[in-house]
C-alpha cells in the first residue's frame, strides 16, 4: 500500500512512499517496528506472526550500524550489540516450523510461470530449497494450478490475501504436501474446493475475513499440529472454536474483535 518492496537492496534504500526507510532508530523501519501492537502503524499488522523482541532489537542495531548489506558483524561498532541479539535467537528453544528434511530444488520453468502471473516466489532462507509464495501482485490465476502443483513439496509457506481463488487454484493448495503456513484472509473461496485435511502439517492458519463456517470444522479438527488459528469475522461458533481447543489443547485461536483503551493522543485536535 505504501510502495515499499523489501526483496532487494536497491528497493530498501529506496524506501516507500514515506521516503527513506533505513535512517537509523527513528526511521520508518524501526518506528513501524517499535510502536505497540495495537497501533494501526505497527509493522507487520497485527493478525500476522510478530517479530520477537530480540529480532526487532537486532534490526534496529543493524539500522543503527549503517544498514551495511555486506560488512561483517565484527567490523560494526556495535558488534558486542549485534552478537549479543544473535545469540539470543539461536539460543531459542522453539522448534523449527520447516519440514526436517531438505528437497530438491523446485521446477525453474515452474517458478517463472508464478513470477511471471504476478505471484512472489522466494526461499525461506539461504540455500534451502523450501519457498514462499505469495499472491500479492496476481491479477489473474488461469496460469498457477499447474505451476503450483510443480512444486508441491517445495512450498511450504503461501499468502493469498484479499484474492478470489478459482478451483483449480484452491484444489493445488491442497496438494502442498509441506505446507507449514497458509493465509488466506479476506480471500473468496469454495469452502468444499481447499481439503485442508489433506494439509495435516499447518502450524499457521488465518481465515480472517473469509466468512467460512461449520463446514470447515471437520477439516480444522484433523489439524493436530496447528499452533495458531484466526477466524476473525469468519461464522464459525464458540461451540465450533470449544471443539477445536478440546481436540487441539495447544491450539492458539484468534477470534479478533479486540477492546482497546482509548488514549489521549486518540482524542488529540491538532492546528496548524
């Protein structure tokens, strides 16, 4: 919305429509990132996974440092800073949520067809071959069942938000046999066309703003490894949401709705 990409150097330097992003602690990266959660300038929204506060402290030390793409850590002023966060996060206990092991790279041709329809196609991380895919820029979806369906074992995170997904396209995400992560919020689908049984490995699902039902009850209930769930302005019931906690205990479901405080800054009159 702001005409920020984050998926080059170039384009982070280049910021958005807010101007620069990387001007230190007070810059637009870090502010989005500190302001509390609740605010509705907060970095990433906040029916999205958060940053730790470890990770957002190293961004900013990184920021803080020059926001240099390529110096070693040592080499920063900050280093003992930077190391210091480090260490926190490769010291979590939290198990991974990628597959434990490792696949072949994914069809090339087949990642040019989702490139090219408009869908964002990246790697989880530094040599793995496990991808994300998202449908932010998709105009039309005649070109990405098949193209998808490629690459069935190597996707394993998928956003679809705010899109209208044909059946073909539903049915594919369907056969992301790794699929860990899946949004789909605000997006219109055929309840009956996504077997999210056939997805027994979601650890995230957001159905916000989709307006499904009981009808999905079933499905969500065989999902024993699911750790967060938002069915914000979805039908489902609070007998529906007690079944899924008594089947899931370790389930963590996101109804939405919150009650904030008002604040002062809320009720604020500014003049020129």
């Amino acid at each position: 919305k702001g005409d920020l990409r984050l998926d080059s150097e170039d384009f982070m330097r280049k910021g958005g429509e807010s101007g620069p992003i990387l001007d230190g602690r007070k810059g637009e990266l870090c502010r989005r990132l500190l302001l509390p959660e609740e605010h509705e300038d907060h970095m990433p929204p906040n029916e999205r996974e958060q940053p730790s506060s470890a990770e957002i402290e190293l961004i900013a030390a990184w920021v803080e440092s020059g926001a240099d793409f390529s110096a070693k850590v040592a080499s920063l002023d900050n280093a003992a800073l930077v190391k210091s966060y480090w260490n926190i996060l490769q010291a979590a206990t939290d198990p991974s949520w990628l597959p434990d092991e490792e696949v072949d790279a994914g069809d090339a041709a087949s990642i040019t067809a989702l490139a090219s329809a408009g869908a964002l196609v990246m790697p989880v991380a530094a040599n793995s071959n496990f991808l994300t895919v998202d449908f932010l820029n998709v105009r039309g979806f005649s070109q990405i069942a098949t193209p998808l369906r490629k690459l069935r074992d190597q996707v394993v995170e998928l956003r679809s938000e705010g899109k209208t997904l044909p059946d073909s396209v539903a049915a594919a995400i369907a056969d992301l046999r790794n699929l860990r992560k899946l949004s789909l919020a605000n997006t219109s689908f055929k309840a009956d066309a996504i077997d999210l049984s056939a997805l027994p490995d979601l650890v995230y699902l957001n159905l916000t703003g989709t307006g499904v039902g009981e009808e999905v009850l079933a499905d969500l209930t065989e999902l024993k490894q699911l750790k967060k769930l938002y069915l914000f302005r979805t039908n489902v019931t609070a007998d529906g949401i007690a079944l899924l906690r008594e089947r899931n205990p370790d389930l963590d479901v996101d109804m939405g709705g919150y009650d904030l405080p008002v604040l002062v800054t809320d009720t604020l009159v500014y003049r020129r």
